[in-house]
C-alpha cells in the first residue's frame, strides 16, 4: 500500500474522499437530528433524508459524462463547493422546508464528488491493484464519515446544530482546496462534437450495457439488495431508534463512527480478502450480514448489545469498492466511469424508495416491524439471486 502513496494525485484524491467523508457522515447524523427537531413526521423525516440520494437519479450519469469531458478534477472541486453551500445553508434553516433545500444541494455534491473520484481512484490504479486501490480509496471516505458524526455529534450537544454545520462547511472548501492542487492526467476529451449529443450517447451507452451485460445487471441488483440494510437505515430511522431508546446525539455520533470504523478497516483488508475468492459470493454474503444485524437490532435487550451489533454492521459499508472494482475489472464497460455513475445511479433510485416505504411502515404499524420486514425481503432476494448466480456463474 505505501508504494501507493506515492503518487501526489492519489494521495490528493484520498485526502479529499476523508474530507468528503467527513462532510457526508456529519450531514448523515446531524441532518436527520435535526430535522427529527423542527418536525417529529416520521414522513417529513423520509423526506428529508430520501431527497439526498434522490438527486442521484438524475445527474448520475450526467456526472459521469462531465468527467469524461472536462475530466475529474473539475467535478471534485464543484462538489465541494455544492457541498459547503448546503452546510451554510443549513447554519440558517428553521424549518423543514429549508432543511429540504439544503440536503438537495449536499445531495448534488455529493454526485458531483463521488463519481469523477472514484472514476479518478480507477484511472490512478496500477494493473491488478484496483480492489486495492478502491478499498484504500473507501477506507479513507470512512476515517472522515467516522471523524465526522463523532465530531458532529458532540458540537452539536455542545453549541448547536449551526456550529455544526459551519464545521462542514469549513472542512468542504479545505477538500475544494485539495481538487485545485490535483495535477491533471489529461484524462480531459476534446469537445468534437456538442456535449448534449455525447450527454445522450452516454446515457444510451450506459444503460445498454445495463440491458445486456448480465454480469452488470446482476452485480447494480447485488448492490441495490445490500443498500436496503444498513446504506438505508443507517442515517434515517436507525437513528430514530437510537433517540427512542434515548441516546443523544453525541451517543448516536459514537455508536454511528464505531460502524463506520469496521466498515473502514473491512476495506483496507478489501485487496487480500478478493484475491482468489467469487465476488458474487461475497456479495451476497455481505447482503446476508447486513440483513441479520438490521433485523436482530429491535430485538436486542440493552443499550451495549444494540451499540455491538450496529458496530459490527459497518462491514456491510465494504460493498462499495467491491461493486466498483467488479464494474471495472469484468464489467466490460466502453468508460472507466460508467461503473461508478451505474452504481450511483442505483443507489439514487433505491435509496429514497427504501427509505420512504420503511417510513410509511413505520407510521403504519411500528419502528420494530420496519426493521424486521426489511431484514426479510432482503433475505428473499439474497435467494433468488444466488440461484441466479449459481446458473451463470458456477
């Protein structure tokens, strides 16, 4: 890994993925707190939450081809400038409604971030190294999304929400000053032809492959599976559950940084774990972990066990570079960052859906239930896509 390091540019780029880190898990924890104290819907807070990844749904492979074209620096430094806009934004919110506003611009960064450096982490990669890389590259977003509800948690207990959020804001322009310094690979195209033209050849391009790659088909369904665990319920009603219980914020900010530490150690072991061994297995087996863990929380009599048993569900946050580095090394795919905008994109459209259906379950029937139909339905698809598995790939 130290030979890694050596490269300026990655180590830039896994500078701004801790600070992008950072800005994300505190506005994860701290958005949701306090939206839970300008209104207490249970609706409202699906809202709120689900309107981050709903952006995804619409600019994911927009992004993508931006990066092909002006290449992926000028996405990072706009998505940190998005990003410390919504933290300001949010320093003066007194309502939901303006809460809302501020999560859609945090939302927007994050898809202006998140695609061209992942797409920049895969470029950055030696032949044979991208799980490596991809897991370095998601280990160093879970130091600043473990630093972050920690550090967030306990500002706000102590002077506020707007304290806060002006951390975030300050930690995103020092990101946005780590993407200037980022030296270019030339990885930028020439405009041959006008950008709404390659836009939609991007677009049909992408979502071709997703119709007919059977490997990429299977692996966005493997993803989309593994978000309705603890990539949904983590920042919404996991946190709810904790405020029922009565745990502050700053207990919650401890319980949801210990998640995020074994989801950080899990993929620096990424590199090791993958040589040799199926990555739809372990897929799957992820998906099967998250499950157990979401379904087995309501249950659990004490505070200690619930804290163990969220923590240990951080292994689940290793999914993210594994379905990166599959979509790169056997996707076949025409560009490096189709993987990630096709990932992106699914995480934009499951993540809302999922949050809001397990809203509307728990204002219809109860917070325990929520959790219990979730580990269910994601046990059944587990099923019916190792069968699928089995039979493509044995």
């Amino acid at each position: 890994m130290v030979d890694l390091l050596r490269n300026r540019n990655l180590t830039l780029v896994l500078l701004s993925c801790t600070l992008f880190g950072f800005v994300l898990g505190q506005s994860q924890l701290v958005v949701p707190l306090y939206t839970l104290t300008v209104s207490d819907s249970p609706l409202v807070l699906a809202v709120v939450v689900g309107v981050f990844p709903l952006t995804a749904v619409f600019l994911s492979l927009a992004s993508g081809a931006v990066s092909e074209l002006l290449g992926s620096r000028a996405g990072i430094v706009a998505g940190f400038g998005l990003m410390a806009a919504g933290c300001l934004l949010l320093t003066v919110a007194r309502s939901w409604q303006v809460v809302l506003v501020a999560q859609l611009l945090l939302g927007l960064g994050d898809v202006a971030f998140w695609i061209p450096a992942y797409t920049f982490l895969a470029r950055l990669a030696p032949p044979g190294r991208q799980y490596a890389v991809q897991g370095l590259g998601a280990s160093a977003q879970q130091v600043g999304t473990i630093l972050g509800p920690f550090a967030g948690g306990f500002v706000a207990r102590a002077l506020g929400f707007p304290a806060a959020f002006l951390l975030g804001a300050g930690l995103a322009l020092a990101g946005l000053l780590a993407g200037i310094c980022m030296r270019s690979v030339h990885d930028e195209r020439e405009w041959a032809r006008p950008f709404s033209t390659y836009l939609i050849s991007y677009h049909r391009r992408s979502l071709g492959v997703l119709a007919r790659n059977r490997a990429v088909l299977w692996a966005s369904l493997a993803h989309a599976v593994i978000l309705l665990t603890w990539p949904v319920m983590r920042g919404s009603f996991y946190l709810a559950f904790l405020s029922v219980r009565g745990l502050s914020s700053a207990d919650a900010g401890i319980i949801v940084s210990g998640h995020l530490l074994v989801g950080s150690l899990a993929g620096l072991c990424l590199g090791r774990l993958s040589a040799g061994r199926s990555m739809q297995k372990l897929l799957l087996a992820v998906a099967v972990f998250g499950a157990l863990t979401v379904g087995i929380t309501p249950l659990l009599p004490g505070t200690l066990l619930i804290a163990a048993v969220g923590c240990m569900g951080g292994i689940v946050v290793v999914y993210m570079p594994m379905v990166v580095g599959y979509f790169v090394e056997n996707g076949g795919l025409p560009e490096r960052s189709m993987g990630v905008a096709l990932m992106n994109l699914s995480w934009g459209v499951i993540s809302p859906t999922g949050v809001f259906v397990v809203g509307l379950i728990v204002d219809r029937v109860s917070l325990s239930a929520a959790f219990l139909v979730t580990e269910t339905f994601v046990l059944a698809c587990v099923g019916l896509l190792w069968i699928w598995a089995r039979k493509n790939w044995r």
